[in-house]
C-alpha cells in the first residue's frame, strides 16, 4: 500500500535568530520571504495550507529560514503556542522547526518537546570543519554531533541538510560528509546544492576569483553518490536541490541550479549502481 504523503506547511521566519549570515545565504530569495511573521501570520498560513489539503497524511506545521532555538524563549513560545492550537484541535500532527547545530542544548531541546515539536532539521552544511569556517558557518562538526546526540535523548526525530560545493569543498570531501551524517542515523537527509546568488558574499567571493562554484555535472555526480550511501543506509534522501521560485531563479548568478536536479542524481546513482556491478 502506497505511503500518505505528507503535508508540511512551510512558515518562515527569514534569519530569525541567526547570529550571522554565512556566506552562501538570502533566505529572502529562497524562501520568497522578508519580514518575520506574527502569531496571526503564523495561524493564516495553517488555516490555508490546510484548506486546500485533500491528501489524508500526516499534517506539520515547520519553522524555516532561520535559527529557531536561538530566537528568544518567549518569541519561540509563541510561535509554537500559534502552531500547537492546531495540534490540540486535531487540525495538525505535530510541528517541526529548523535551527543551527550550535543552537541546541538539553534546555532548549527540552522546551521544543514541552511545547510538542516532533522533528529537528539541523542545518549541517558540512561535517568538514575547514568547509564549514571558509563558509563562515560559525560551528564545528562536533557542534552536529553534540545536537544530534541531544535531541535524540530528547525523542526528537532529526533530519540534516547538507550542502554540496560549498568554498574549500571537493567531491571526496562531500562523501566524508555524507558519511559521517549517516553514521548519526538521522531519520532523513536533505540536499541542496551551493550556488551564487546576488549580493551575498559568496557573490563577492565569486567576482573576486574567490570561488568557482561546482558544475551541473559534478554536483549530479556528488547528490547521486550521496543517495546510493543514504538508500545503503536505509535513511531516506527527502529532497535535492533548491526550491523553485522566479525570484531565487533571477537572484541565482552561478552555480548548479536545475529544476530537475533530483530527477538526474537519481537516473546518474542507477548508472553508478550498474557500473560498479559490471
């Protein structure tokens, strides 16, 4: 019998408590996003997503575009309390939220459980500390260890979001990455490709000679391998590559953007499946 798919309502709040922007980043342009919502915000995107919703899966209400346990407690309280009166009139299954490695603690992680969040998605970028201090991440690899280890003693599902191509990042060093995730066990992956949007400072980088961002053929080559270890692994790969969106497509000036990225890492992990098999 075929899995119900699952609905999950995207809220943003675009670099809401980030200490500071990484190279690579405009959640603007990716999230089409420029101010943080109120309750009320929150509460009228639900009911939206949820009036249109015809599949019978699980509902989630998620907090993205952000680092949402480094927002201050009572900020986060009432985002969640806007989120969880769906929960408790049955509207919603659970709520998820997005955050940095670095901004979880057993306190923290203990007043998403308290206020009924289910999923964690750890923004990881990389497990290789040189890639994520050229990125100007701001955590370490030990940092993701630590946070995983952390909400799993809290009964938190945990996904982490990976970054290919990233600046000082090579094919091989990305499959040490993949593998050092996987060796967590999250419960899923996702992966988005690094690509150059405007007035970022990887742009700067860019125009200066900085940064060469990787090809369309190379990232194929890279998100395909990643897929292989992860199905190997039996932990579910749930997205590849960036959202779609005319403002990200005008605002990207280099770098793997293709709209059916998944699509070709998928046909390209076959094709390594069989070459290794020959």
């Amino acid at each position: 019998m075929a899995r119900k798919k699952r609905l999950i309502i995207p809220i943003f709040i675009p670099f809401g408590g980030c200490p500071h922007r990484c190279v690579f980043c405009d959640q603007g342009a990716v999230t089409g996003a420029r101010s943080m919502p109120s309750e009320a915000d929150v509460a009228a995107t639900v009911e939206l997503y949820l009036s249109t919703w015809k599949g019978g899966g699980p509902r989630e209400a998620a907090f993205y575009g952000g680092t949402f346990t480094a927002l201050p407690e009572p900020v986060q309280r009432r985002y969640l309390a806007a989120a969880a009166a769906f929960v408790r009139a049955g509207r919603l299954d659970s709520l998820r939220v997005s955050t940095r490695p670095d901004a979880v603690d057993e306190k923290r992680a203990g007043l998403l459980k308290e206020q009924g969040v289910r999923t964690v998605e750890l923004g990881v970028q990389s497990m290789d500390d040189e890639v994520l201090r050229l990125s100007g991440r701001g955590h370490t690899a030990a940092h993701t260890v630590r946070a995983v280890e952390v909400l799993g003693a809290a009964g938190m599902e945990v996904g982490l979001q990976l970054m290919p191509g990233l600046p000082g990042d090579t094919p091989a060093r990305f499959e040490a990455t993949v593998r050092a995730a996987l060796d967590l066990t999250p419960h899923f992956l996702r992966i988005y490709p690094t690509v150059v949007m405007a007035g970022t400072t990887l742009h700067e980088m860019y125009l200066d000679g900085g940064f060469e961002p990787w090809g369309l053929d190379e990232t194929v080559e890279a998100c395909a391998a990643a897929l292989r270890l992860a199905r190997k692994a039996g932990v579910p790969v749930v997205r590849i590559g960036l959202p779609q969106g005319p403002e990200l497509g005008e605002r990207v000036v280099a770098g793997p953007y293709h709209p059916s990225l998944r699509s070709l890492a998928q046909a390209r992990a076959v094709n390594q499946s069989k070459e290794v098999d020959q």
